[in-house]
C-alpha cells in the first residue's frame, strides 16, 4: 500500500459491485466523477402527470421534457453507474410506467 494514502479512508469490505462502482478508493467529501443518463420513459397518457412527478420527485432526477402521448425524458445525475441502474429500475416498476429505456449514459469528469 502507498505511504500517501490513509487508511482510514478505505472501506473495511468492497463487494463486487462496490469494486465495479470505484469503491475501493479512497473516499473523499465529493466525487470528481458524475453519471448523467437519460432515459425515454413511455407512461399512460391520462397519468402522464402523476408519473412525470413521482419521477422528479428521485434524487438527482428531473423530467426533461413530454409529449402529449405519454413520452416523458428523464435526465438522471447520479455518482455511479449502480445509482444510474437502480433510479432506472424504480421508474420502470412505477404503476403506470408502461417502459423505462436507457438511450444515453456519460460521465462528467470535475
């Protein structure tokens, strides 16, 4: 181990998914990295509504835009791909949600 990094910053236990997501580093008070996605999210257009505000009502997650036929954007910030998957996963399983797509992902380096 280097002589610069503390050990006391280090997580005692990395699972698969944490050493996949940089969990391994060091941690520090604010993540240089960010994920955005954007994800094409296809509800009932007579709930377009509640659907658009439960959406933006998840951390780092806003609605970009709509269409009158039940399209909703959603744009999702996030500091790992792991949160990127699960607020996915949490719009697609919303009552009136009829499909949640994924059709951008990038990351934003500070």
């Amino acid at each position: 181990m280097s002589s610069t990094m503390d050990d006391a910053t280090l997580p005692d236990h990395v699972d698969r998914r944490g050493f996949l997501n940089g969990d391994w580093r060091p941690h520090t008070t604010k993540s240089p990295v960010t994920e955005i996605a954007s994800v094409l999210v296809q509800v009932r257009p007579e709930c377009m509504d509640s659907a658009a505000r439960a959406i933006a009502a998840m951390p780092g997650t806003q609605i970009y835009s709509r269409d009158a036929r039940g399209k909703l954007v959603a744009v999702i910030e996030a500091p790992n791909t792991g949160t990127i998957g699960t607020i996915l996963n949490s719009i697609s399983l919303l009552p009136d949600v009829l499909s949640a797509a994924l059709v951008f992902h990038g990351t934003d380096e500070d």
